[in-house]
C-alpha cells in the first residue's frame, strides 16, 4: 500500500514539474509598434506652378533710382508713377511710330507688350548741380520700368527692341536724347536723358542702376 501511495506522490510531482516546465517556456506577444499613417496630401503644385511663384512681379524702380543721389550730380527723384503705355516715352513713342510707318513694322509682333506686360512704372529726377560752365542748366533724367510675367518675354521684348534700334532714323520717333536700355530678370529699365548736352551721361546712370 505505501509502495502504490509512492508510486502516485512520485507521479504526480512529475507531472507538476512538468507543467511548470512548458508553462515557463511559453513565449510571451512582444507589443507591436503602433503605425501611424501619413494624412500629409501630396502637393498638387506642379514644378511649373512652383516656378511662377518665384517670380518677383513688384516694383524696384524707386529702390534703384534713389541710388542716383550717389552720382556727382546728386539726383533727386521729383516723381514716380505707374502708368499706361501711352504716358510712358519708349512704348507711347513705339505705338505713335505704329501709326506712322505701318509698313515698315508689319513684321514685327507688338502682342508680346499687351500680352505679357505686368506693370509699367516711370520717374523723373532732376540733379542737384548744375551742368559745367552754366549757372541754370541741371541734368535731368526719365527711368522707366517695364515688369514682364516671365524673365522669357522680358528677353523677346528687349530683342524685339534691339531690332527697332537697327533702323535708326525711325528710332528718333522714340527719343533723340542720349538713351540707354537694358533687363534684369523679368523686367526692362529704359533710361532716357535730358538732351544732347548730356551724351555719355546715360552710361554712368546705367551702370548705377545695375547694381
């Protein structure tokens, strides 16, 4: 009898032993990283759209002609205006030019003014120090600001002017007095002088206004 109750208490811690075995081997469920989806939408702007929005449409007419105070005739600004074509001198005097010699022109497209032009700007300054061996004559000049959408139709109007200037005594429909043009970026500065009394003048103007 004592050997069957040994024989069960022998069994029986066996078999305890053994489940406690299995039961520390059981593998626990490491908690899983909660994810999170991105809500973020993708931008719908296209590289194009992105590349219109860099582009400064605002004025720098004011900002570049006060500058002209550094020059020895310390220019003062008397005005700035944004304007229509008609009141500025380089496109009133091309549109006047049209009337007259429609002939000449008809091979050259002015759309690319009314189509892509943003603002157009002009100023007068007048310098502080009269003119050498004169008491009344003051130098004087008129900048104004052309402000195309892209720096692309900029460069075709520049090159469309630079065309115009070849015929040179059409040109003077424009302006006989000392001129100068160039572009930056997205728009056109045309430099206009006093007269003939300030010839070579309109470089010094231009390269100040360049800076």
């Amino acid at each position: 009898m004592k050997t069957y109750f040994a024989f069960l208490l022998v069994l029986f811690l066996g078999f305890f032993v053994a489940c406690k075995e299995k039961a520390t081997t059981i593998p626990t469920k490491k908690p899983q990283p909660k994810v999170v989806k991105d809500t973020i939408s993708p931008s719908v702007n296209s590289h194009e759209s992105d590349t219109e929005k860099q582009i400064d449409l605002t004025s720098k007419l004011k900002e570049k002609v006060t500058q002209l105070a550094t020059l020895k005739y310390n220019y003062q600004l008397k005005s700035l205006d944004t304007v229509v074509a008609k009141k500025t001198i380089l496109l009133g005097g091309l549109k006047r030019l049209i009337k007259l010699r429609d002939t000449v022109y008809k091979d050259i497209d002015f759309t690319i003014f009314e189509k892509e032009m943003h603002q157009m700007s002009t100023s007068f300054l007048k310098g502080t120090k009269p003119m050498p061996q004169t008491t009344n004559l003051y130098p004087r000049v008129t900048v104004e600001e052309y402000i195309f959408k892209t720096p692309e139709s900029a460069q075709n109007a520049l090159n469309l002017l630079e065309k115009l200037k070849k015929y040179r005594g059409l040109w003077t429909y424009i302006g006989k007095a000392p001129h100068d043009l160039f572009r930056e970026e997205n728009r056109i500065y045309f430099v206009s002088t006093g007269g003939h009394y300030m010839m070579g003048m309109e470089k010094d103007i231009t390269s100040l206004l360049k800076e």
